[in-house]
C-alpha cells in the first residue's frame, strides 16, 4: 500500500483573496514576520498497490479531472515516504 500526496495551489497570476485574509488577521493575532500567505488543498490517496508509473499516471488523471480546477490551479504528485 502506498499513499500519494497531491498538492492543489492557485496559479501565480490568480488573486488568493483567502491567502490575504490570512495574512492580514495574522498581525492582529500576534504573529509578525509573515509577507504573504498562499492557501491551496492537499489530497492524500491511498492506493491499494505500489505507487508505480500507472498508478501515479491514474493520479494525475483524477487531479486534473476531479481534485484541481486546472484552468486556475496547479498541482504537484508525490509519493510519500
């Protein structure tokens, strides 16, 4: 069994109006030192076999179909150690 992480972000160029809330509340909870916040989604799939070229290959297919808006999002795969 092996578990894959898929990481969701919005693109550079798209507003992340929830990342600025953040990083705007962050002062007025006490916290200093932060110049900006990105909020993005973390999947973790666990599959029923090894995490090998397939499966990863079937992962990306059910990012790009179903976990991330790719038009506004990115995403990364990686198999967890």
């Amino acid at each position: 069994m092996a578990r894959v992480i898929v990481d969701v972000m919005l693109k550079p160029e798209i507003l992340d109006a929830q990342g600025q809330a953040i990083a705007r509340a962050l002062p007025r909870l006490g916290f200093s030192g932060v110049s900006a916040v990105r909020q993005g989604k973390r999947f973790e799939v666990d599959l029923e076999g090894p995490a090998d070229e397939a499966a990863l290959s079937d992962v990306r297919k059910m990012a790009e179909t179903l976990l991330a808006n790719t038009v506004i999002e990115d995403y990364t795969v990686t198999v967890e150690s």
